[in-house]
C-alpha cells in the first residue's frame, strides 16, 4: 500500500494551435496550450482533475481552467480555446 502524492501527465496539445487567435495583448502568433492530468493523493483521499493552459509564450498571459469533474479533455479543450478567442 502505497501513500504518495504525484503528478501523471496525461496530454500535451502544443502545436496544434490553428484555432487559437494571436495573442490580444503582444500579438505574437506563439500561442499554445496544454492540458495534463493531475492526480494527486494522501492518506483519505485521491483526487484527480484536469488542468489545462492556454496563453501566449511571447508576454506569458494567459489562463488556467481545471476541471475536477469527469469531463473528456476536449470539453476543457475547447473551453480553452473559447477563452482564449474571446479575449483576442
Ligand atoms: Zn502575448
């Protein structure tokens, strides 16, 4: 029986950024995001959640969404995308 906290990486999307717009702050077109699944754990519980980033790698803005219901990682995916457009 193991009691240990850790970090599993579940996904990464940086690259596949065509939908996302440039950045509304720099106007750089580096932009990205990624999502990872965290889980994390100790003596009464486990918790495991989403924690996806969508910013810009130029000034560093940018957002964080995590989702700790299950949801598929597209769902967080696009939320990431809607917030990041809607701001641009
Ligand atoms: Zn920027």
């Amino acid at each position: 029986m193991q009691s240990q906290s850790g970090m599993v990486e579940y996904d990464c999307f940086i690259g596949a950024n065509m939908e996302l717009k440039s950045c509304p702050f720099c106007g750089s077109e580096n932009v990205g995001k990624s999502i990872h699944k965290i889980h994390t754990s100790d003596d009464t519980q486990h918790i495991t959640y989403l924690s996806g980033w969508v910013g810009c790698y130029e000034c560093s803005a940018g957002t964080t969404i995590r989702k700790y219901e299950e949801v598929d990682y597209r769902v967080l995916e696009n939320e990431l995308i809607e917030s990041w457009n809607r701001r641009a």
